[in-house]
C-alpha cells in the first residue's frame, strides 16, 4: 500500500494524501535520522495506516516501528529537560534501542539517564538496568542515607544492596566495583566504600510466588460473544453488531461505544462459529409447546450460517421483528443466521441459601 487515490473534490483531503505519500517516500529512501522516521511513523498511524501497512509501504518493520516511535519521544525529553548538546547529538543518529529502554521513565528521569548512559557508554542490556533501578529508586519513600535522586546514585544503590546481601567475596568485589563506578555524589560513594571494611550480610528476603494459572481446555477459556439486545428486535438491529476479531492467546476482544457482551464457556460448537451474536429472550419464545416454567435464555445466533436445512432453527424477521422458526421446506424469506446454542441460566436451588460459604463447603 504505497499509494492513495487522490481525493479531487476535497483540497484538503488533496493536501493530506500528499503529506501521506511524501512521509512514506521518506521513509521508504530513509531519508534524515531514525528521530525524524518516528515522528513519520507515529503521524501516518494517526492517520489511520496499521503497522503491517506501513511494513508493506517502507519495509520499517512492525517491532522496529514501534521501537523508533518511542525512542523518539524519548529523544524529545532530551531536549526538553536539560541533556548535554553531546548527549543530544549522539542520540540524534543511533540509539533507538537505548532510549526505548527508557520508556517508563518521567521525561525529567529520562534525561538524566541518557545523560549517565552516554558518559558511560552503556549498551541497550545495561541502559534497561538503569531504567529498572531509576524505576525502583522512585518507589522508596525517602531517600537512602548518602544516596541522592541522580541516576548514577540509583543505580549504585540498587548494587550496593546486592552487595550486602551477598556472601561470595569475588562477586561481593565485583558490585561494589560497579557501585564506585556509577556512584554521582561523595556520601554515595562513601556508603559503597564502607562495605570494603564491613562484611556483614543482610539476607535478601524472598519474593513472594507470582499466582500463575494455567488454561488447560478450551472450556476454561470463554468466548465474549456481543449482545445484539432483548426482544423485541429489528433485522436491522442483528446486522448492524459488528463482526468481532478475537486476538490471541486469550481471545481478547476490542470495541468502542455501549456494545454489551457476555462471556461463554468454550464449547466446541461456539469455537467454530464464524460470527456468532446473542439474543436475549424468554424461553415460551422458543417452543410451540406448553411450558410450565418461563425462563431467561440466551439464543447464541451465527450470522455468517444463513443456508436452509431442515435440521436446525433460524432467525428471520416477521413484521419487521426478529423470531426463531423450523422450517419443513426451504422458505422465500431471508435467513438471518442459524440458532447454534441456546442457554439457560444456572439452576440454582435457594439462592440465598448459597451466598453463606461455609454452607456450600458443607
């Protein structure tokens, strides 16, 4: 997708169509430096190009888009907050992956750190160390005795604990070294210092169990289904829910405005459903028969099944309202969209009974 259709009835439609195609010109000749690519790519995106577009027209790729994009808005702290003309210029021609490093830093804290990380002529591995220990030095509620905010002072904070808690005497060496090499203020220095003489050790306390969970079937695993509404309804109402994109590992799903949805169990069934919508509904709607007991169903609805066979229910409109029908023989009438599942809510006994725990552990 390297061009667009000129728009000849609107000039400003013209005028940006031309701003769009000469920002990936750019970009496809690689023309100024990885600041300006960014700043290129964050604006074509606003205008509605997706990543695997923008690969397609310039041969940016999707993750390398993404790192010049904030790398370059980390470039544009630099200049804001106080970094060196030397930091600046350097930045300015490498460095993407450094200053991507430093996205979750505040802009003030970036600066700074690009600062250290340049003076020290630090690698993308040990600028993603510096950011964690600037991070993790904002945390703490008062500063550490001797220590200052100073990057340099953060990181020598975050070995000077290391150190502490480690009884190897070479390693031990090996990050106090590292402390007195990043150390930015005297009293920082003298605290790491002091460990030369003091060989005390301070047990790391452990760090709790992440609570992981595994999915192990495609039952645990629900699928959000949207809601086109309760009946009564409208064939126009059934159409117009968007067809939805599930988004992988964990069929996540995005929309905009007031679209209500409800999670089901995984079943098989539903899994292989092309476009599947819920209707809300009472159960008398659903059968020609007598029923004793009236209930809330959901009737689960594929739009995308609209061919007629004698085996299964469907979804038409009659007099300009939805209704599930079986038909004998093939009808004139629009299908809608064939009745997959339908599902009534949870039996339960006394409800009242079941919000008291320790009766139901009984």
């Amino acid at each position: 997708m390297t061009d667009l259709p000129p728009n000849t009835q609107n000039s400003e439609n013209t005028t940006n169509d031309d701003v769009t195609q000469e920002l990936l010109r750019k970009l496809r000749q690689k023309q100024g430096n990885w600041v300006e690519w960014g700043t290129a790519i964050a604006s074509l995106q606003k205008t509605g190009y997706n990543p695997q577009e923008i690969f397609e027209a310039t041969g940016f790729e999707p993750i390398q888009q993404n790192q010049v994009i904030v790398g370059s808005q980390v470039y544009n702290s630099l200049e804001k907050f106080g970094a060196s003309e030397a930091t600046r210029s350097h930045y300015s021609t490498r460095g993407s992956d450094i200053l991507y490093e430093l996205r979750l830093l505040t802009q003030e804290e970036r600066a700074t750190a690009a600062e250290l990380i340049f003076v020290h002529k630090l690698d993308a591995d040990e600028a993603r160390e510096v950011a964690k220990a600037v991070k993790e030095f904002s945390y703490l509620r008062t500063l550490p005795e001797g220590f200052s905010n100073h990057p340099g002072d953060a990181l020598a904070y975050q070995t000077w604990k290391l150190a502490r808690q480690n009884s190897d005497l070479q390693e031990r060496s090996r990050l106090i070294a590292k402390g007195l090499r990043f150390a930015h203020t005297q009293t920082a220095r003298k605290q790491i210092e002091q460990l030369l003489t003091d060989f005390t050790t301070v047990p790391k306390r452990p760090a709790p169990i992440l609570p992981f969970y595994r999915l192990e079937s495609e039952e645990q695993l629900p699928r959000m289904v949207p809601v086109v509404g309760e009946l009564p309804l409208s064939g126009q109402d059934l159409q117009g829910v968007p067809l939805i994109n599930e988004i992988e590992p964990f069929r996540m799903v995005k929309f905009a405005g007031e679209q209500a949805w409800v999670p089901l169990p995984g079943w098989q069934v539903l899994l292989a459903a092309e476009d599947p919508v819920v209707i809300l509904a009472n159960s008398d709607r659903l059968s020609n028969q007598t029923q004793t007991r009236i209930e809330p169903v959901l009737v689960v609805v594929d739009r995308a099944q609209r061919q007629w066979d004698a085996s299964n229910y469907f979804v038409v409109e009659n007099g300009g309202e939805l209704d599930f029908q079986w038909f004998e023989t093939e009808p004139e009438i629009p299908l809608l969209g064939r009745i997959i599942i339908i599902v009534r809510p949870k039996k339960i006994l006394d409800e009242e009974f079941t919000k008291d725990s320790w009766q139901i552990d009984e």
